[in-house]
C-alpha cells in the first residue's frame, strides 16, 4: 500500500523557513519521480517542485523558484523541500506525491505570519 507522510510545517515568520520531509513506503521509492503539491481552501492543488529519480534532475513553479529547494534520500525513502524566504502566500498545506500514482498524504501545514 502507497503511504506518504509528511512532517515539518509550522509557524514561520515573513522571510523565515522550513524544512519539509515525506516519507514514502509500498513502492520503490528510487525508482519514482517525486513531487511536493501545496493547496489553498477551495482551489486545486499546486505543483510546486519534481525531483527525478536521481535527484540530479529538479523542476519548480515560478512562484518558489529560487526561493524552495527540493532533494531526496533514496536510503531512507524521503523527499525534503527547503522552504527559504517564506511569504504569506506560501501556505498552507504541502503535500508529497509519487508521479504515476494518485494516492495523497494527510499533508504538513505551513503559516506564515509574523
């Protein structure tokens, strides 16, 4: 059974950061692409960062782009995404996802305040 959890979100100030993890289980984590999806009540959910297989390959939404930091460690099935300079608009709920499939976590919730 596909399992994702993730951790890290808290309270964090305006310019601040975070560290999120995700542990994944049931599948051949080094063998997947991952991603890390934010939402905000009433919309869809956004990609925000993909990491390749290797971790050499990384994507990212322009809204986090040079900001957010996505790596992975294949030895302990997690995926992290660095969260710098934080803004209001960066929360709440961050969620990870393997790409070929469609099962979700509870999420990790990020505020942003100061």
């Amino acid at each position: 059974q596909v399992q994702f959890v993730e951790s890290g979100g808290g309270l964090a100030q305006p310019g601040g950061s975070l560290r999120l993890s995700c542990v994944a289980s049931g599948f051949t984590f080094s063998q997947s692409q991952m991603r890390w999806f934010r939402q905000v009540p009433g919309k869809e959910r956004e990609m925000v960062a993909s990491i390749s297989r290797t971790g050499l390959g990384t994507d990212y939404a322009d809204s986090v782009n040079r900001r957010f930091i996505i790596t992975r460690d294949n030895s302990v099935n997690t995926v992290y995404l660095q969260m710098n300079n934080l803004q209001p608009e960066d929360g709440p709920v961050y969620y990870c996802k393997a790409v070929w499939d469609n099962t979700w976590g509870r999420g990790t919730q990020v505020f942003v305040s100061s």
